[in-house]
C-alpha cells in the first residue's frame, strides 16, 4: 500500500512537472481613438484589450489547474499598416486564435489571410450585418452585436412601451445610415411606424468650440420643430456628430432613444446584475477605470477561447474551434443566461442591454417577444433570413 501510494506521488509530481501546453492569443487592432462628443466617453487607449487581459488572468486561474498558460500577443496597426501582414506574422508566431478590433475590410483581409492555416479570429469590435451575412467567414467568430441586434433590442423596448410613432433622424456618414437601415427593418419586424425621417449633415468643424452651449441650444430645437406627431425621437449617429445634443433639447417634450438617450448595448458599466458587480470590480481593480462594451466583447472572446480549452483539455486549435462551433458549447458572461453560437453564421447569442447613462433600464430581448429556438434570435438575423455562405 505505501509503495502505491510513492508511486502515485511520483507520478503526480512528474505530471506537475510537466511544461504547461501553452495557448497563445493574439489581439489585433489599431493605434487609433475615436474623437466623441462628451469628454467622459472618450475612450482609453487600452480600450478592449484591457478585457482581454482581464480574461487572460480568469483562463490561467482555471489554466494552472489543467496545465495550461494562456498568453495575449498585442499588435496595434498604424495608419498604412496592412492587416492580412499582421495576421500572418501571428500566424507564425504560433498563434491561432486572434481577437480582432478593426474595421470590416479590414477584418475581412485579415481572416482571408490566415484561413488555410487554420488560425480563427474573434470580431470584438466591428458591428456590421455584412460580415455575418454575405460577407461571412468560417473562420471568423463575432462576439460583437450586429446594429441589427441593437435596433432589435432597442424595438422591442418602445414597442413594449408603446412608443411605436418614432421620428427618425439620421447622420449622413455611411455608417448613420447603416444605422438607421437597421432601425428601418426593427420598426417594420416589431410594429412600429416611422412617422418621418431627418438627416443631420456633418458641415466638419471642431467638435466642441465650434458648438457653444447657446448655439446647440437654438439649433436643436428648430431641427426637430414642426415634426409630425411621434412618441420617442431614435437617433443614428455612430459618427458622433449630434446625437448626444438632442435629449432635452427637442421641441416637442420627448424621450431619445439610439445613439443618445437610451442606448443599445452590450455591456455597460452600471450593469449589476447576475452578478455582473463582481466582474466590474475586478476589472475596475485591475485598470482603474470602467469596462465598456468593447472590453467586454473581448473578454468574452477570451473567455470563450479559455472555457473550450478546458473542457476539451486540449490545446489544439482544431478541436478547441471544433467544440466552439459544437451545440455543447455555452458561456456565462454575466448576462442572465448562457451564451452559444449561431451555427449558420458564428454569431454569439446575447442579450442587448438598453441603458441611459447611468442605470440599465432594461434587457431584451423583451417579454412576449417568442421564439421556437431561442429568444435571443429575435435579435438580428434569424436563420431563415440569413445570406451567410460559411466559407
């Protein structure tokens, strides 16, 4: 009995001493920060990688038990830096999952790039339909929502409400109008009606001094006088141009909604549910700010990446995106429920939380509003619609 019990020790001492099969992910994205109206929405340069190092440290601390190491590669593009060249020198590193931030073309140049090495990418930041739709890749995951999650989930909340007459009033930069194409399709699949559309043309100028406080307070509400009767003002403005002047200031007393107001989103730092405090603690600790949306899309690709490591047991980078793509794979983010995959397009399953600034409002997807698979395929795309091709 007590050489068995030697022998076992030895063996367990071996295996600890065994090198750990290490995971190594890279973080794609550029060397760049996006101006926004308000000063506190500014975003850091750290920005989503910080998610992604704060996963980084929740996969090692089930990793240790496993004998696996996770890793995180940082390449940040500058301008002219050409993207499928970043993913291929990561490729050569080794790497096989990468976190993405980048523009679609971009994405796309990348992914095309390192298909047939087998290495995947994560879209944690781009939200266009297309890149689901006829612009998919099988070997790109999106843990981004699409604007068509975000117009759904924001639909389903005023209609909830009541609020179905909606003034419509768009940028005129081309993602605006993707924008407002999505809440187009939201207000026809959930039975609102568009009582009329504005666009607020971007003339350029400074931001800020450009726009005192009493020219904004004249412009707005001559801007949005003489409309037609409506319930909620839903504003596209991704360019950041006007959205954030119009809640209080319209002419008619009412609600905004979209890029102002009440805002879709996936995550947002006054988010306290399901245990969601714990996970804001933590990554206020480890970076001494607040965790936006895109640090969440990337600590959920991370996570992802770790949570089928470790049921698999296996570092190979095969059988970690075969069990990604499986109908056993799930997460838990801290959003209610378990997060899976759309098979038809990659897409991760998520709620849309709906929050003002200060508070979450609400989550949709919205009671009543039903599905004969999952709920959270009311937002965006549901299979019978989808132009996605896995290719």
């Amino acid at each position: 009995m007590a050489c068995s019990l030697i022998a076992f020790g030895a063996f367990v001492s071996v295996a600890h001493a065994a090198d750990p099969t290490t995971i190594k992910i890279g973080y794609l994205t550029r060397d760049e920060i996006k101006p926004t109206l308000s000063l506190i929405d500014l975003p850091t340069k750290d920005d989503g990688v910080a998610g992604a190092r704060l996963a980084i440290d929740d996969n090692n601390t089930t990793g240790k038990f496993l004998n696996q190491r996770f890793t995180l590669e940082e390449v940040r593009l500058k301008d002219g830096d050409d993207p499928a060249a970043a993913a291929s020198k990561l490729a050569d590193q080794q790497v096989a999952f990468v976190v993405a931030d980048l523009p679609p073309d971009a994405l796309l140049k990348a992914a095309d790039a390192v298909r047939d090495r087998g290495t995947v990418l994560f879209n944690a930041g781009a939200i266009d339909d297309r890149l689901r739709e006829e612009d998919c890749r099988s070997n790109v995951i999106h843990t981004a929502p699409t604007r068509s999650m975000l117009a759904d989930g924001l639909a389903q909340y005023l209609v909830w409400k009541q609020w179905k007459r909606w003034l419509l009033v768009l940028g005129s930069h081309p993602e605006d109008k993707l924008y407002a194409a999505a809440l187009r399709r939201a207000a026809t699949r959930f039975g609102a009606k568009i009582v009329q559309e504005r666009v607020f043309e971007d003339t350029g100028g400074a931001r800020r001094t450009d726009s005192g406080v009493t020219q904004i307070q004249r412009q707005m509400p001559v801007f949005t006088q003489q409309a037609p009767a409506y319930d909620v003002l839903v504003a596209a403005d991704e360019s950041e141009v006007f959205a954030s002047y119009l809640p209080y200031r319209t002419w008619d007393p009412r609600p905004v909604a979209g890029s102002a107001g009440l805002v879709p989103k996936s995550w947002d730092a006054s988010h306290d549910q399901w245990g969601a405090v714990q996970m804001q603690n933590r990554f206020i600790k480890l970076n001494s700010r607040l965790m936006t949306a895109l640090d969440m899309q990337a600590w959920t690709a991370v996570r992802m990446i770790g949570e089928a490591t470790s049921r698999t047991r296996s570092g190979d980078p095969k059988t970690v995106t075969d069990f990604l793509k499986s109908k056993d794979f799930s997460l838990a983010a801290f959003k209610g429920q378990r997060l899976t995959l759309r098979d038809w397009n990659l897409q991760l399953r998520q709620p849309i939380l709906l929050a003002d600034g200060r508070m979450v409002v609400s989550v949709s997807p919205q009671e009543g509003f039903l599905h004969q698979t999952s709920e959270l395929d009311t937002l965006g795309y549901d299979r019978p619609e989808t132009k996605c091709k896995l290719k």
